[in-house]
C-alpha cells in the first residue's frame, strides 16, 4: 500500500493558498507564461486545475470508486474539454518530476483510476472524453514503463489500446493502427501462462480492433481477428467466465459473418453457432440490451445465408 500523504499534499495545495498566489503557483505547475498558452483564461486555468485536483483527490480517497467520483463528473462536465486535456498533461509532467520516488508510482495509479473512470463516463462530451483519458493513460506510461513496471505498463497500454479504439478525433484508420500497437505491446507482458486471464482480455479487444482495421488486407484482418477471438477462448470459458465468453462468441460471430476466406456457407454456419452460443448467455431476462444485438446480428447471419442459398438456386 503506498501512502496517499505526499498525494494529498498536492491537492490540498490550493485550498491553503490565496487566490492571487494559487493562480502563480498553477502557472508555475504548467509552466505556462501565458493563458494563451492552451487557450484559456486565467480564471478558467484555476477552476480547470482545480477541477483535476478535486478529481483526483475523490478517486484516491473512494479507491476509484464511480458512485463517487460519477456524480463529481456530472456535475462539472463544463471542465471535461480539451483544455483539461493540456491541463492534465503539463500537470502530470512537471509534477511528477518534482515528486519522491516512492510515491510517483502511487499518483500514477490515481491518474490512471481517472483516466478509466471518465474513458467510461456517458455523459458530457465524449469525444473530449476519450482524449482526456488517452492524456491521462500517456502521461502514466512514463512512469509504467516496461522495465520498472512491467504489469502496469502492460495494464495501461490495454487500456490506451481501449480508448484508440474508441477515439473519435483523428483519423480513425489511425487510431486503430495505435489501439493495434498498444494491445501488442500489452502481450509482450499479458502471456498466457503468466496472466492468462489478462491475455485473454487483450487478445479480445486485439481481435476487435482487427475486426475494424481500415488499413492492410480485410481478409488478413478478419483472420488475425478470428485467431485472437480463438485464442482468447481458451481461457474464456463458459464455465469459468460466462458473461466474457458470450462476448467473445459474438464478436467471434461478427468476424466469421464478414469472413473473406473460406466457404461462404461454411464461415456463416460458424457465425450462427457462435451467436447461438453466445444467447446461451445473454439472455432477454438476464441481458436484454446484450441479447438484443446478438439476435440482431444471427437474424443478419440467417438473412445472408437465405440471400446465398436464393442465388445458388
């Protein structure tokens, strides 16, 4: 357990502060010399600074916990922009180079609970959502780094891979391509004898994120999908993690549904056994919303296989 004291020192810093002073030592913390810097007022600067210490002293205290830190979010979500983006950056850089070593890898562990916490966040603006959360990730991992700590670097590169993935600024064939590379550096840790279930985790999104690639050959993707899928299987089983299974012979349907390669009619019979599989799970009564789009996707599986069958005849 490391101490959250020298934590709570710097976001309690403020509160001891007069304005006038707190709005020079904010400065001298983003190492900004003007508030055109990140385009933003100085009382904006303050309150956006302000916010973040208040967001962090929250998921440190309740352990991350959303129900928590949830209702902080929405009812700040005016703070939750691009600006918090390049607060948050500049914050983390010139404050951990000043903090004591012992404690750097704990402030990072609270960055990264926020990071996670408003990457899932359904309100406010989500695309500033996904790059306050990428900023957050990226600014962690030079404190995770693969040598000194190597689960969680592995931890927070699957979860930057997360959040590429979902990106909606930039260019999306690009951001796939970085979730791609941060799910693989995850693996380089997450083996499957070390951390099975972790690699299994990773294996499943590296699977979606292949499923959605623009760049490279489809048909190579789709099966670098379906290998990750198949892969992930192995140690998501029904019996050991039932509702992860579902999701993974959905997603497995998904990819077998736009197979390139291989019999048409064969690679649909496997999407039908693998939705058919995953409803098994989600159920209406259980999971309604799950199920939904399961049944949605095996009515597209029965439609194109009728559709083949009418052309063949």
């Amino acid at each position: 357990m490391y101490s959250l004291f020298a934590f709570y020192g710097f976001v309690r810093l403020g509160a001891r502060c007069e304005l006038r002073n707190l709005a020079i030592q904010l400065r001298e913390a983003l190492n900004l010399s003007s508030p055109t810097a990140v385009n933003i007022s100085e009382e904006d600067l303050q309150a956006h600074l302000q916010f973040l210490m208040t967001v962090l002293r929250a998921t440190a205290e309740s352990r991350g916990d959303a129900r928590v830190v949830y209702p902080l979010l929405a009812n700040n979500t005016k703070y939750l922009n691009l600006n918090l983006v390049e607060v948050l950056r500049r914050w983390v850089t010139n404050r951990l180079a000043k903090v004591q070593t012992n404690d750097i890898q704990s402030i990072a562990g609270y960055i990264g609970n926020v990071s996670n916490l408003i990457q899932q966040f359904p309100l406010g603006d989500k695309a500033s959502n996904m790059e306050i959360a990428i900023a957050g990730y990226e600014a962690i991992l030079t404190v995770f780094t693969r040598d000194a700590f190597p689960q969680d670097w592995a931890h927070a590169q699957n979860n930057l891979g997360n959040a590429y993935c979902d990106r909606i600024l930039g260019e999306k064939a690009q951001n796939l391509e970085l979730a791609i590379a941060s799910y693989t550096n995850a693996l380089s840790v997450r083996t499957r004898d070390a951390f099975p279930q972790d690699w299994a985790d990773t294996q499943n999104n590296l699977g979606t994120a292949y499923c959605n690639r623009i760049l490279g050959e489809k048909a190579q993707n789709l099966e670098l999908a379906i290998a990750s899928y198949t892969a992930a299987l192995s140690v998501r089983t029904r019996d050991a993690f039932p509702q992860d299974w579902a999701t993974t012979q959905n997603n497995l349907g998904n990819a077998y549904l736009y197979r390139i390669l291989g019999e048409k009619a064969q690679n649909l019979e496997l999407a039908i056994a693998s939705y058919t599989n995953a409803l098994s799970v989600r159920t209406r009564d259980a999971f309604p919303q799950d199920w939904a789009a399961t049944q949605n996707n095996l009515g597209a599986a029965y439609l194109t296989e009728y559709w083949g069958r009418k052309h063949r005849i």
